[in-house]
C-alpha cells in the first residue's frame, strides 16, 4: 500500500482532516486552505507568501489547496479544532462561519493591517454584518456573459449577443442545432458547485435590483417570489436541454465550473456566464488564441423589465477564531491581501485584478473586448449576509428538477419559493 501524503490525507476528510492537521503541525505550524494552494501554477506565490509570514511571524506556514465545496465543509466540520488557522474562500462563506461560530471578527484589528484604509467600502461592505467586519477582501468581480465573436458574427451579432432572454436564447439553439460539436450557451448545473447558486442569483438580482434577502427591522424578507423563479427556470434553465431547440447538449447536465471555463476556452461553447477569470485559462497555444482574438464580454441579458444587475463577488481572507495564535493568523491573512499579493497574483491571471478591490492596484484590463466586465463589477449586488445552507440547497433542488424534467418550472418556482421563506438564514454566531 502506498503511503498517503499529509495533504491527501487532509483531502480525505472533514473534522478527522483538520484535527490531524493540528496534531502534525504543532504550536510552530500555521495553516492556510485555499482554492490554489496545490496549483503548479501558483507554486512561486504560495512560497513566497509562505517565506513572508514566517519571516514576520518566526512560525512556518503551511498552504493546502481544496476546491471550494470541500473546503467549505471541511472548514465547517473541522474547523473548532483550530485548523486551518487562515481561511480564503467565496463571498457566501462568511455567513456560515460566523453561523457556525469558526471566524474572528477583524473590526478592533483593522489598524493591524498595513493596507487596509486602501480597501474600497463596497468590498469591504460584502463582510461587514452584525456590527463585525469578518473578513479581508482580495480580489472582485461582477458576471457577464463571455462569448466567442467569430461565432456570433456568423450570425449577424458583430457587436454582441441580444440583452433580451428569449432573442438570446433564440440565437443559442439555433448554434447549438448548426454545430455537431459546440453548445450555443452553457451554465454551470453541478449540485454542490458554488457557480451554479451564483449564476441563478444573477439573473433574480435582476428582477430584485438587490439582494435575495433583505432586512426589514425584524429579520430577513425574501425579495423574490415564484413568478421572478418562474421566469428563470423556465425562459434559461429549461431551454438549456429541453424545448423546440435546446442551447446546450444533455450530455453537458450537471456539468461543473471546469466543463463551462475551460470547456469555452476550448471551443465546447458558443457563450457562457462567467468572471475575468476566464483570461487565466492558456494552458494551450489554441486556449491562448481564443482569449485574445475571438473572445469577448457583454452584460446577462435579461428579461424586458428588468435591471443590469448581476451577482457581485468579492473574495474573502478570513482567520479562524479556534486558532491557538490569532496574531500570526492575522499576518498570514494580511500578507495574502496585501497589494502585493495580489499584483503577484495578477502577473499569474490577470484576472485575479481585473477589477481591483483595493486603491493600490491597477486594474489588468486592456483588451476593449473584456470592458464589460467593469460594468458588470460596478452593477453588481453582494449576496445578504445570511446562513446561505439552506438558501443554496433549495436552489440546487429547482435547477435540477428543471433540467431533468422532474417538475415544470412553475412546480419548481413554488417549491422554491416556500422553501425560502420557511429557510431559517438567521446567523447565531452564539448557538451551540
């Protein structure tokens, strides 16, 4: 039997992971879990962070990777053991920690952090929730549609698909029927996959022009009802594999990030949802080409009265308040979101810093074709801070009794709806 590596092992499992981590690690160790901490790719990054902490701090650090859904229920299973001592992850994840009583506030730590006044309010707005700011921002985005050009002007839209849904959509099955070998529009539809709860959310912060939920002086009020879930489900999730012309294959049903990002990059997709990101993904000579000459972003399209809103992600540092030294946790996240940090970043994907959330770093945007990701940044709507379980549960359900065809999506919408109005998203920082 082969021996099984620590940071497998790390892998395997949930609370098991992160009190061995503790165990091996011992008081000199910290530890930080991020989305790249095993990537090839950001190798140089991670060891430099790792240098910088230790010479600050006298303590090694140690950078595990994990993708997001592990990483957010390993942190919530495991967590109160104390590792990881740093947590990066999505602008959801917040609420949950602090639900699950797992992250320390920074409001009293703020002067601690060289770089913070630089920040900018609306990042920093994303974490701030029960009179606490619970986290450091560190990079930003708003999402829009990115769409091969050459493909669309096949079809007479040189200057970008339609902005009403059901021309949009139109103009999707229709590719998708011409070509054996390309979807006309793919959205991520993999339960469990944080892409698919945003990508549903940019389309109802459209109709709600805020977000889901919204605090009346009493607790959280749904802001969207069965009709706005109604017209989601059924004019984009539906049309996606069933109807007269389906914009995508059903062999693509449930598919993740990965099969919608890189699968676009290499040809699979005629037009996706998705974040600046995108120009990360030049793995190959053909990968590079399509991102430099046949790509290029407009706004979601969107029913006729609605609004240019979209889902707004800013990315969260945040410090475990388990951990046995919250000061060095405090300098391993500071490092990470440090302008430095995340100029290091952007020379990886320019991406990362295409829409900066701090005043020291310059945006990476060149390309005229990629603009619109600056519109999509400043219309975006930051998720309510809220225990978000509940809410992403209810809509995996709908997307996926829509797009096997288990219910209508009028069934689906009402299920939805009853569903979010009877979810408890109160956050009990204090409740066992």
């Amino acid at each position: 039997m082969g021996k099984i590596s620590k940071r497998d092992f790390l892998k395997a499992s949930g609370i098991a992971a992160a009190s061995i981590a503790g165990c091996l690690g011992g008081n000199d160790q910290l530890t930080f879990w991020w989305i790249d901490g095993d990537s090839t790719e950001y190798q140089d990054l991670n060891d430099w962070i790792e240098e910088t902490v230790e010479a600050d701090t006298e303590r090694q650090l140690e950078i595990t990777g994990y993708a997001y859904s592990d990483l957010h229920q390993n942190v919530l299973t495991g967590g109160r053991q104390g590792t990881p001592d740093v947590i990066e992850g999505v602008i959801e994840h917040p609420g949950d920690y602090v639900a699950a009583d797992i992250i320390e506030p920074l409001t009293d730590r703020t002067d601690e952090i060289p770089h913070f006044n630089g920040f900018l309010e609306s990042a920093l707005d994303a974490f701030r929730f029960q009179d606490e700011l619970w986290a450091l921002p560190y990079t930003g985005n708003g999402r829009a549609i990115v769409y091969n050009k050459e493909v669309l002007a096949e079809y007479g839209y040189e200057d970008g698909p339609p902005s009403e849904i059901d021309e949009f959509m139109e103009l999707a099955g229709t590719i998708n029927a011409d070509y054996d070998d390309m979807n006309g529009f793919h959205l991520t539809t993999e339960r469990g996959e944080v892409r698919a709860t945003q990508e549903f959310l940019s389309h109802v912060y459209q109709h709600t022009d805020g977000s889901l939920y919204e605090w009346d002086g009493d607790g959280w009020a749904l802001q969207a009802d069965s009709d706005v879930f109604e017209a989601i489900l059924g004019d984009i999730y539906y049309r996606l594999f069933h109807g007269d012309q389906p914009t995508a294959s059903s062999a693509y049903q449930s598919a993740g990030y990965e099969t919608n990002d890189i699968g676009f990059t290499e040809g699979e997709h005629a037009m996706i949802h998705c974040g600046p990101w995108i120009n990360g993904f030049r793995d190959t000579d053909a990968q590079a080409e399509m991102l430099d000459e046949k790509v290029a972003v407009s706004l979601l399209p969107k029913h006729a009265d609605a609004s240019d809103a979209t889902y707004m992600e800013v990315k969260p540092a945040m410090i475990n308040t388990h951990s046995n030294d919250l000061e060095s946790a405090l300098s391993v996240a500071s490092t990470f979101t440090s302008p430095e940090t995340i100029e290091r970043m952007g020379e990886i994907n320019s991406g990362t810093v295409a829409t900066p959330v701090h005043e020291d770093v310059e945006s990476t945007l060149e390309n005229e074709d990629y603009m619109a990701f600056i519109d999509a940044f400043e219309n975006g709507v930051a998720p309510a801070p809220i225990a978000w379980g509940p809410v992403r549960e209810g809509i995996y359900d709908a997307i996926e009794y829509v797009i096997f065809d288990e219910q209508t999506p009028a069934e689906a919408a009402n299920e939805l709806e009853q569903t979010l109005e009877e979810a408890n998203v109160e956050l009990n920082p204090n409740e066992e």
